[in-house]
C-alpha cells in the first residue's frame, strides 16, 4: 500500500532551516566585529603591562598596526596613550557596522587598558 503525504512536515522542515540559516548568517557578523574588539583590547592590556619597556611611539605602532590586520575602521588606528610617573592609560574609539536584515547597525566601542609601574 502506498501512503500519500502532504508534504507539509517537509515544508515546515525547510522554513525551519532557512530561519536558522539566516540568522547564522548574521550572527557571524556580529561575531567578527566581537572577536576585533577583543583581540583588540587583549592586545592594549598586554602593552600596558609592557609599558615600562616601550615607549608610547612604539605602543601606538603595535596597537595601529594590530588595527589594520584586523580590519578595524581607520579611526581605531588612532590610539591615545598617556602616561603618570605610576601608571599609563591607553584608549582608542571607532565605530563598527553591523549588517542586520534591512539595516545597518552602528556600534560605538571604545576599548582601554591601564597599567601600573
């Protein structure tokens, strides 16, 4: 005997998948943008710890060039660093694009890091 199926559960199973797809697809975007940020901001409080043997040119170039290989926004390159006789505070502002069904989200981060001598 042959059964006859709507097809529907099928149907049900592919809108399912297509949901999920979807939104994997968009959560590896904001994946990235996260992942940056925090490679990012590992990074500025790994040249805090080593401030006392570097000087602010040689932490601004590390930092800058960690920007690039990341693919952070140019204004990320612009790291800010500042020292005290007992501490140094390093900090850097961009914006990042979060591509969302129908709109672009924009993030505003700000990642610092301070180190005691």
């Amino acid at each position: 005997m042959v059964r006859v199926r709507r097809g529907a559960s099928q149907l049900g199973c592919l809108v399912t998948l297509l949901v999920i797809a979807a939104i994997g697809y968009f959560a590896v975007n904001v994946a990235q943008v996260g992942w940056a940020y925090y490679t990012f901001l590992d990074r500025m409080r790994s040249e805090a710890i080593y401030a006392p043997h570097r000087t602010d040119t040689v932490i601004r170039r590390r930092l800058a060039d960690l920007a690039d290989s990341l693919n952070l926004p140019e204004s990320a390159q612009n790291i800010q660093v500042r020292r005290t006789p007992h501490a140094i505070f390093i900090w850097a502002d961009y914006s990042a694009h979060i591509e969302l069904p129908g709109f672009v989200y924009e993030l505003h981060l700000s990642p610092q890091a301070t180190g005691a001598f």
